[in-house]
C-alpha cells in the first residue's frame, strides 16, 4: 500500500461495516499474516467503537477520522474523535483483568494494546483524542497459529 | 466492495431451538452493543424462565465482534451460570478465537467446532 487512505464519518455504528471491509483490503495487500491481519481489523474496530461510543458519545454530528497509512515495515492507523478525552495514563496503570467475567466492560484497550505492536494515546488541542496503532508487518509464513 | 458493502447490515437476529434438553441459540449479525445487548439478555432470561439451564450459543453466522460484544457474551455466561447452569460456545471464527484468547477467556468459555459434541458435553459436566 502506498500513500495514505483516509476515512471520515459520522458518530454511527452502522459504519463499522465499511472500517472494516475498507481495513480488510488494506491489509490483504500488505506482507503480513493471517493472525496479523485479524488483531490489526479487531484492533482498529475497537478503536472506532471507542471513538463512537465514548468520544462522540455517539452523536451523529461528531465524525470519527481514521486514517492508515504504511510505513516501510509497519502500518500506521490513527482514529481521532471530537471528544474530551479521558486519562488514558491512568487507564493503562489499571487496566482491569480481562477473565474477571464481573466486568463486562474495559477490555477494548487491553485487546489494542496486546494486539498491536504499538499503542498511543494523544490530546489533540481543539480537536479531540486521537490513538494510535501501529502494527510491525511480517512475512505471511510467519505467526499464523494460536498456540494454547 | 460489492453487495459485502451495505451499512448496517442485518440487526442482531437470535433463534432458539433444542437439542436433546439443551437450548442452542443460532446468532446471525454482528455483536457490539447497543441494542444486542438487550436482545442477547431477553433470550437468555426468556431461557431461564422456560428452565433452560445448558445453552450452547452458535456464533456461526456472527460475521464480527467487539469487546462490547464480548461482554454481551460474559454476561449471558455470568447469568447462566448464576442460576445453575451454563453457557458454551459453538462455532468460533478466527476473529473471535483471536479476541477470547487475547483475553484469556478461552479459560472461561467451552468452545466446540462440532454441534453434537457441544450438545454431548453438557452430560459430560
């Protein structure tokens, strides 16, 4: 993949479908594996859930940015929304146990952060949060198989 | 991106039906929140309320989930589990293996690629 592809919508769930199906083209392109390229589209959907549901606390009339981009060995993928923010240091010293089946919530940031090979957080003044994802692209030979 | 292209797509559509005493629910769409979270919960207290106490829920036709979605899951398995029975997983795609095994609730859930040895497991305990 070459140059960058950008992505803006308004605050809907429904658009979930086309993150998806437009992450999944980008990433069948790339030298990386089939496992890669699952916790790459899993990763990012959380993102834009997140970017919709806390945010923009899903008001239509907030748009949520996702742009990818690869660069030499990696691809890039930001996800920016109009929201507050929240203390995402915080958050990342007390990331809640994800077998803890009491909690039904909290565990979008756990997966991103054990899915990618990179996971930031930044305030973008005026503007909103943004993350930031960044996945290391490996040959297709290589971490296909979960291992128990 | 063809006719794979529509937004939306189908609301969450769960059906219920039985297989030698155990309540298996066929789930078609996408499960993320929102209003599946509802529709998930009413099938599952509906089902205890008939006395179904083992239910299998057949990701089959679940194209994707989120962590939301996932905690629709845990809490259909904490319900169940809190009125005596149990709830187990038939069908997993790679998306959703990836998710359960990230989070280590592949230690929680009983997850089955066959339907039948899904249904045996509930007289195994």
């Amino acid at each position: 993949m070459a140059g960058t592809i950008v992505l803006e919508f308004p605050s809907d769930y429904k658009f979930l479908n086309i993150v998806d199906l437009v992450c999944g083209e980008i990433v069948e392109g790339l030298c990386t594996g089939h496992l890669a390229a699952n916790e790459i589209a899993i990763s990012v959907i959380e993102a834009v859930t997140n970017a919709i549901e806390h945010g923009n606390c899903q008001c239509s009339d907030e748009n949520v940015r996702v742009v990818f981009e690869c660069k030499n060995d990696r691809l890039c993928v930001e996800v920016e929304d109009c929201g507050k923010g929240f203390d995402y240091a915080c958050f990342l010293k007390n990331i809640p146990d994800p077998t803890d089946v009491q909690h039904l919530r909290g565990r979008g940031i756990y997966i991103m952060k054990n899915m990618m090979d990179s996971l930031d957080f930044e305030m973008v003044p005026g503007k909103g949060m943004k993350v930031k994802l960044e996945k290391l692209l490996k040959p297709k030979e290589s971490g296909d198989v979960i291992k128990d | 991106m063809s006719a794979r292209c529509a937004l939306g797509g189908p609301e969450l559509r769960i059906e219920s039906r039985e297989k030698n005493g155990v309540v298996i629910l066929d789930i078609q769409g996408k499960l993320m929140g929102g209003p599946d979270a509802e529709t998930f919960k009413n099938t599952i207290h509906k089902t205890i309320e008939k006395g179904g106490k083992q239910v299998i829920v057949n990701l089959h036709g679940v194209d994707w989930i989120n962590s939301t979605g996932m905690g629709i899951l845990i809490s259909g398995y904490t319900t169940m589990r809190r009125s005596g029975g149990d709830l187990r997983l038939l069908h997993v795609s790679d998306k959703i293996q990836s998710i359960l095994y990230v989070t280590k609730l592949n230690m929680i859930f009983k997850c089955f690629d066959n339907e039948d040895e899904a249904v045996a497991s509930f007289a195994n305990g």
